[in-house]
C-alpha cells in the first residue's frame, strides 16, 4: 500500500497518476503503516520503516537535516539515467553528493537529480522535482514538439515501479493491456474530404493540380515517387473532365478502399457535422480554409453502412471545443444522418484548449480523441494510456500517436517509407512494452494520388497483425479504459505478507484485464520472474496475497 503525502492543490494530479498506474494507494493517514510513502508536500512525514520518496524541486528542511547540499532550482531541464532521458517541465534541483549516491544524474549541467540513502529498515530516494507537478503539466500543457517521441509520463510510472521494487516491496497492479493481446490499438480516420467533386475551381482543386504535376516532378527528382506513380498522377489530372461529369470514379473517394483493406477490423470514422463552415473563435489568413465542401448529411447511407461493417462514426467537430451549445448540435446531425449517437469526437485541425474537456463532457461526449500533434508524431501527453482530463469527471482522452501527414509532408516530418516503418516501430515497441492504445490517423485522400500512402498504411496494419494487438474502436478502447479505471482496491496486513482484493465497480470487462504481481527484486536469483500474471474479467471479487 502507497501512502500519498501532497501538496494542497495537487488532488487531481494524484488521482489521475494513480489511474495510470493501477496499483493500492491513498492520500497518507498518520495512524496507517505503509510500505511506501510519497511526499511531495514541505511537511515529509516520520516513518522508520519501508520506503519514502520525496518529490520536491525545492530546498527541504529534511535535506539540511540529512546534509543533502542542493544547486539553485532551475524551471525546467532534463536528468539521464542509462540510456533513458526524462524531461522535467515543472521545476528541478540537483544535489552535490557522493557517486555511489546518485540513481538519475542532470543531463544538462551535472549534479544528482535522484539520491538514494538507506538505513535499514528504512530506505529513502530524494528526488529533484515534483512528480504531480509533472503530471499535471503533461496532462494539461503537454510537451514540446521537440520531446515528442518520449513517454515521459510513462517512464515516471515506470521509475516510481523500479523504485519500490528495487527496495524489496513487492507490487499488485493492474497494468493498461487487455488480457490476450499485446496492446490496443484503434485505427482511426478523419474524414475532410469524400471527393474531389465537391471542390471543383477552388483551393483544394487547384493544390491537387499542382502538386500532381509539378510537385510529382520534384517528387521524383528527390526519389520520393516513381515513374508510375508520376504517371498516375498525371493520368488522375488528364481525367478531372470525365470526373467532374460524373463519368469516371472520383479517385478521392475513400470509403470503398478503407473497408476492403480494414475488412474484418474495428475502425472509427469521424465524419464533418457542418459544411461550409471554418469554424469560431480562429484568426489567420489560413482560418477559411478550415471549412469543408461536406458534412454528414451528404452521405447518411455511407454513415449507416459503416455501421453495418462494424465501424464506429464519431464527431470530426468543428466547434465542440469551445461551445457546449455547438457540440451537442454537431452530435445530433451525425446521430440524425447515421441514426446512432456518436460516442466520441475529434477537432477538425486538432482544436484545443483547457476548458475543451469540461465542454466536450458537457455536450455529451463520452470521449475525446485529440490531443497530439500536427506536426510530428509521439507523446503531447507523454503517454500512450487514456486518462480523464482536468475538468471533467466522465470524459476520456484516448490520445493520438501517429498521423499520416505527419509522418509524409513535406513541411512536416518528411520521412521516407523506411523512415516512417522505424519512427512507428518505435511507438509500437514502447505499447509492447507498457501496454496502453497506439492511435492512427489516416485521413480520406492518403491512399490516393498525388499522396500514394496506402501501401505503406497496409503493411502497417499488417505489422500490427503480426503482434497480437487488439483492434477496437475508440469507444471500445476508452470503455476498456474505463472499466480499468473503476477497479477499487482493499489492501490490508495478513500473516506473512499483505492481502489484495481488487473490485471492478462497471463490472465485466471485454477483453479481459490482467493482474500482474511484481516479486521483489533480488540479486542473489536471477532466476526470479518479474511477475506473475493472471486473466481476470472483472465479474467477480478478486484476491492477492503479496
């Protein structure tokens, strides 16, 4: 059991951490024994026994008291620990300790960052920064573009894991994988566009013709597309005519191409609630080109017939995220065009502030599926796991990794198909290795000329095929989540160890959850399991012994 000593004012960040790493805790009770103790307050508790960390970016008391000698707090850097880096966004102080002392050193300017000092039967880690400072920055703020692709916030549950159980304390936890499968991932697509006849002598028209003559020139010139691919291009451009007619195929329909290379997986649509409108509250010369040539209402059988295939259609919404009025509308015409209720939604052009959560939930939505980036791929949050923004008490974010333009633009990331394999592998390893969602998006035209995106999107899924990851689509995901995060624990002191009973308060859960027991570390067995691990799918009461 973990004994949680805050700061005022830090609640939410607590609990929200502790929905992440799903383990026994409380807010610190001064007639409760615990096996560890965070502090993060300037009033650190007396304990004699079991592990305290301290999480603080500020000079302590107890640091005189222990002659812990620390620099001048800095507002940000970052601190290394082997060939792991973890930014610090809210605040970090290093010590001046002896070697042997220090765990995580200042990537930046030298000095301990993390120290660790033990007398028997009490351990303590002192750490420069405050963890639910952290927390609260990553899940509000999110990080720069530049620390984009690590899991910061991962990696804090992943140190706060190692820390306890390299004091020899054993751990219950139920970790973010569905039992069966190695991670979640939800293939996602943000339809802006269902064909270019909807743009005949306007902007979008005009981009296509250029980019698929002059751009397929360049493009070729800089290896990036091949003759017959140049061809192509130059043939869907020769056809506009006939296309326009409504005598050949419009090439930048997507749905048929989506279904039959999907055929059989879980995908969520969103689709545009309102044509014809860019949307409030923008400024920019650019601000126009944000409204679409469609909306819903265009094609309700194509809405219901992704339904049909098993697919989710969601909100791509143009004002939900700064209007609870405009929300609940934006709903109510996809639910009217597919004659379902959407779920969930993503902003057009990923729209976003802090009060966004609060209005989302407030139009309805059970969850939200935007928090990432234009510009690159990774982590705005620093994690791959769903989690209840600040704000709102129902709502969650599944946030998103990868999107196709991103990874190919030429403003933007660049990256050549090998490239672009590597920097996704990486996002998948981390998911393999901490569980959590991978979230996609492929917009409508990227299989098309002039982009050519869908072979490397088909060897994608194909990849992921091949590492037993469960399809869902965000709604599934996020009520996986959900039901993860309704787990209550009941830890008490048993002869010869502590006794755990874990509670689903929603009940089942599909696919099932895992229950993971960590052993304590120990040098002297390297034979020893990290863990045992079994199945639960939440009906029934479960128990642990530690």
């Amino acid at each position: 059991m973990i004994g949680v000593k805050a700061r005022p004012g830090q609640e939410w960040a607590v609990e929200e951490f502790f929905e992440l790493f799903k383990t026994p805790w409380e807010f610190f009770r001064s007639d409760q024994v615990y096996d560890v103790v965070i502090a993060t307050s300037n009033d650190v508790p007396k304990i004699d026994k079991g592990l305290l960390l301290i999480y603080q970016a500020e000079h302590l008391e107890w640091d005189e008291r222990h002659s812990l000698v620390g620099s001048e707090r800095r507002n940000a850097g970052s601190v290394k620990h082997g060939n792991v880096t973890l930014p610090i966004y809210a605040g970090l102080l290093s010590f001046d300790v002896v070697p042997n002392l220090a765990i995580w050193a200042d990537a930046g300017e030298g000095g301990a960052i993390v120290v660790s000092l033990s007398q028997a039967p009490l351990k303590v880690v002192r750490l420069g920064y405050n963890l639910f400072d952290e927390v609260e920055f990553l899940l509000t703020q999110g990080q720069p573009i530049e620390n984009a692709g690590i899991p910061t916030l991962d990696l804090h549950v992943s140190m706060l894991r190692d820390c306890i159980l390299d004091a020899g304390i054993p751990i219950a936890e139920i970790p973010p994988v569905p039992a069966g499968h190695s991670f979640a991932v939800c293939l996602t697509h943000d339809i802006d566009f269902i064909g270019i006849r909807q743009h005949f002598l306007d902007h979008s028209m005009f981009g296509f013709v250029y980019r698929a003559t002059i751009g397929s020139i360049q493009r070729f010139i800089q290896k990036r597309l091949t003759v017959p691919q140049v061809m192509r291009n130059w043939a869907a451009v020769a056809s506009l005519p006939l296309v326009y007619a409504g005598l050949l195929r419009d090439f930048w329909e997507p749905f048929e191409w989506y279904l039959s290379v999907e055929n059989g997986l879980d995908v969520t649509y969103f689709l545009i609630p309102v044509k014809h409108h860019p949307g409030d509250g923008l400024s920019g010369s650019r601000a126009n080109l944000r409204a679409s040539a469609y909306d819903v209402t265009d094609i309700p059988e194509t809405a219901k017939r992704l339904l049909q295939h098993g697919c989710e259609v969601g909100v791509h919404g143009i004002d939900a995220w700064n209007s609870v009025e405009k929300g609940r509308m934006e709903a109510q015409r996809v639910a009217d065009s597919a004659d379902q209720m959407p779920k969930g939604i993503r902003m057009h052009w990923l729209m976003w502030d802090q009060d966004s959560p609060s209005k989302l939930e407030s139009a309805g939505f059970n969850y939200d599926s935007t928090v990432g980036y234009n510009e690159t791929i990774g982590y705005r949050a620093g994690t791959s796991q769903a989690f209840c923004p600040k704000g709102s008490k129902e709502l969650l974010e599944l946030p998103m990794h990868i999107q196709d333009g991103a990874l190919f633009y030429p403003q933007r990331l660049n990256l050549s198909e090998k490239e672009a394999a590597e920097a996704c592998s990486r996002i998948f390893d981390h998911a393999k290795q901490n569980g959590g969602v991978a979230t996609l998006i492929w917009h409508d035209r990227s299989h098309g000329p002039e982009r050519f995106w869908g072979s490397f999107y088909v060897s994608l899924i194909e990849t992921l095929k091949s590492s037993d990851v469960w399809f869902g689509t965000c709604a599934d995901v996020a009520e996986w989540f959900r039901v993860r995060r309704s787990v209550k624990f009941k830890s008490e002191k048993v002869e010869g160890g502590r006794r755990v009973r874990m509670v689903s308060a929603l009940g089942a859960n599909n696919p099932g959850m895992r229950i993971r027991i960590y052993n304590k570390h120990s040098s002297s067995d390297d034979t020893q399991p990290a863990y045992s691990e079994s199945c639960w799918d939440g009906r029934s009461a479960q128990e642990a012994l530690l």
